[in-house]
C-alpha cells in the first residue's frame, strides 16, 4: 500500500483528530485512513467491531436478574 504524508496541518485540526480517534477506540492514523476512505468512497458496510456491539447492546436489568442458581453434582461418564 501507498504512504501519504500530510504536512502543515492545523493545530486544532490535530487536537480534534485525537479526540475523534480515542473515542473510536483507534489510533490517529486509522482514524485519518477511515475519514478518506469514507469522503472519497462512500460509508462502507464493514462489519461492527466486538466493542461498538457491546456498546449498542441495550440495557436490560440488573446483574443479579442473570445470576444462576446452584447447579447439582452428577456424574460424568467418559
């Protein structure tokens, strides 16, 4: 793949980039490879990542609603 250096970029612009990335949970640079991608291909249809799932999961009670009871002992025949 192709490297693209880009020089004299706003300070501000840099600050924001930043922000966008950590709240992404990505790095400055793959932040900066998805809004190119996005503005000269169109917003891609890839796949949620495990953490935007678990984000976008409702909420839906107390922990102690999904406590299991005692289980019995029983024997395992191998």
């Amino acid at each position: 793949m192709a490297q693209l250096i880009v020089r004299r970029i706003e300070e501000r612009i840099v600050r924001k980039l930043k922000r966008q990335a950590g709240s992404h949970g990505v790095s400055m640079e793959e932040e900066h490879r998805n809004i190119l991608r996005e503005s000269l291909l169109g917003a891609s249809r890839k796949r949620r990542s495990f953490k935007e799932a678990l984000q976008a999961m409702p909420n839906v009670g107390e922990d102690s609603d999904f406590e299991r009871e005692a289980q019995i002992d029983r024997p395992v025949h191998i």
